[in-house]
C-alpha cells in the first residue's frame, strides 16, 4: 500500500503537470493574439489609407467611423487621432485623452483615480497589478516604456524616479474631455 505521502507527491506533480500545460498553452495563444492584432491593424491601415485617397475633398474628412476593438459599438474617431500602435503626440490644450490608444488611456485613467482619491504616484509594478496583468519583468517593463514615453510627451510627470503622475497640463483636463 503506498504512503499518504507518496500519494500526495503523486496528485501534486499532477497538478504541476496541468499547471505548467496551460501556462504552455496560454502563452501560445497570447503569442497567436499578439499575431492576429496585428495581422487586423494592418488591414485597418490600409483601410483607412485607401478611404483617404479615395476621399473626394483629397482626404480632409473630419470625422471617420471605426470599430473600437475594445467594444462591438462604433464610435467617432477624428481623422487625425492617434491610433493604436502610432506615436503618442506632444501634449498641448484642449488635446483630449482619446487621441491616444486604449493602453495610454487607462494608464492616464489609473493616474487620475489617485488624483481624484488624494494618493500619491504610482510605479508600473503597482499599475500592472492594478490592471489585474501578472507582475513579472516583461509587463512591468511594458509599462514603464509606455509611461515613459507619456512623460517625454508632457502627460505625466515622474517627479520620483520610477513613480508617476499626471503632469500639471492633463491633469487639470479632468480625463481629456
């Protein structure tokens, strides 16, 4: 008859087993989202690059309708918005938060939640937690390169190294609208 010990050494590396499978499969299918996106923002590009020259005013439209991925509903996005994957502009008034991708916004919007709760800056290990990612090096530093690049813009201020918070100008915006 086997040990009570040996049986649970036997369930827990059953365990590890399936554990470390689905991690397997999980990375395999983020890699295989990861493809997809952006296999479908070229298409949007392009898309959008043949609507500008077929355009009869020579490509001027002020407003074009495209399907956010983050939501099956259609909304209006200015023509000469930043689109995911595109450079963050510089911040200037009067310059709203939709301009930049949903990854920006809602770095912008955790930021504006401490204003709003009197708290201080926060770090990207404490963004990534609060955006429910795993805390590991790659998302942490993911994030750090985007806040970093809100900082060069104007967005965010980095008064402590490694802790941000909205700069004076977007700050005073109230979420950008």
């Amino acid at each position: 008859m086997p040990s009570i010990v040996g049986l649970l050494e036997q369930h827990e590396l059953a365990a590890r087993r399936r554990v470390d499978g689905l991690r397997e499969e999980a990375d395999r299918i983020q890699a295989e989202l990861a493809v997809a996106e952006r296999e479908w923002q070229e298409w949007v590009i392009a898309r959008r690059r043949v609507d500008t020259v077929l355009t009869p005013d020579g490509g001027t439209a002020a407003v074009e309708v495209a399907p956010d991925p983050q939501d099956a509903d259609a909304r209006a996005v200015p023509r000469d918005a930043a689109k995911p994957k595109s450079q963050v502009p510089m911040w200037r008034e009067g310059l709203a938060w939709s301009v930049l991708s949903a990854d920006y916004q809602r770095i912008l919007n955790a930021l504006a939640d401490r204003v709003r709760l009197h708290q201080g800056p926060l770090t990207c290990q404490e963004m990534a937690a609060a955006f429910g990612m795993d805390v590991v090096p790659a998302r942490v530093e993911a994030l750090r390169s985007k806040a970093k690049r809100l900082v060069a813009r104007g967005w965010l201020a980095e008064q402590q190294p490694g802790r941000f918070t909205l700069a004076q100008g977007p700050a005073g915006q109230g979420g950008g609208s």
